[in-house]
C-alpha cells in the first residue's frame, strides 16, 4: 500500500487535488481509500467540525484534539486494509493550529507514532489567495478562516514542513499546474 498525505491551509485545494489524484489512480485500475478530516462518518470528526464554528480557546483547543483524534481512527481503521493507495487529506498539519510551542511539541509527537511517507504534500497558499477563496465559496467561515489566523497558521504549518519530509507545493498557481507537481512526484 502507498500512503499519500495532502495538506495545507483552509482553501489550499486539498480537496480538489485529491480527488484528482484519486480519479486517477482509479483510472489506472488501482484501489484507492480517500479520507478526508475531518470526517463526518464518526463522532470525533463531527464534534472537531462542529469546534470550528465555535469561538475562544476552549473550541480552538478542542477542534484540534478532536481532529487528531479523528485523524487516528481513519489511521487505526484504514491502514491496515487491503488498497493500493490510501490518501489523508489533512494529516499531521492539523497540529498547526494549536497555540505556540504546543503545534511543535504535538507535531512531534504524532509524526513518531503515525505512519509517513514520500508522498506527504503540502499545498502551500498565500493567506490572501486563501481569504479570496475562502470568500468566493463559503457562506460561513470557520474560526481559522480569516487573514490574521491564516498567516499564523501558514508560519506554523511551513516551519513544521520544513523539518520532516513534506513537499511543498505553490497552492496559489491554478489547479492543474499543482495537479502536474504532485503528479511529478508520484
């Protein structure tokens, strides 16, 4: 089985990358597993959703400890199974959003304890390419979903992607330039 992670900022195009990816593995006649977090199929995905519509400190903390939780069953769930690929979308990167030193010190604690691979992508977006997104496609945004959490976040997530072995890709050209990088390395 490969595993691919796909990362990045609120409105980096994970979603949209991913499916590609998916479509095309499944075109190539490959099985393919295609988890997104967080996840509406379990009660810690729901509930890390539901925290993201919320304000303060104590949603903030707990949309991060319920993504991570809902992060580790997709893992505890779908890694062992039989496909050929198996492809996160948001992964480690979710610790990001905790508040400083906390991001670092729970990155690297799940990097230890999770499986990674060659083919953990972070699809790098400006936060102003993000608001604009985010603003064109959404009626309702998310605590993180405005300018000045997305530049925080952005500094936090590059400098954990920097230390392990992430490849980070320009999230602010057009989809299929991005789709052609991440084909590159696969």
């Amino acid at each position: 089985m490969t595993f691919i992670a796909i990362d990045g900022l609120d409105a980096s195009g994970k979603t949209t990358q991913a499916l590609n990816i998916s479509k095309r593995l499944h075109d190539c006649g490959k099985t393919v597993c295609l988890r997104f977090h967080p996840s509406r199929d379990n009660l810690f995905g729901v509930k890390a959703k539901h925290f993201l519509y919320s304000q303060g400190r104590s949603a903030h903390f707990a949309s991060a400890l319920f993504y991570m939780l809902d992060v580790i069953r997709s893992i505890l769930l779908y890694s062992w199974q039989k496909y050929d690929y198996i492809i996160f979308v948001r992964y480690l990167m979710g610790t990001a959003y905790l508040p400083s030193p906390l991001h670092r010190i729970a990155y690297h604690f799940f990097a230890s304890t999770v499986p990674k691979s060659d083919f953990m992508f972070f699809l790098d977006v400006s936060p102003e390419e993000a608001c604009r997104r985010i603003q064109r496609a959404r009626k309702r945004q998310e605590m993180f979903e405005n300018i000045k959490e997305l530049r925080q976040v952005r500094v936090k997530a590059l400098s954990l992607a920097f230390t392990d072995k992430w490849k980070i890709i320009n999230a602010d050209k057009p989809e299929k330039e991005v789709e052609a990088e991440i084909r590159k390395f696969l």
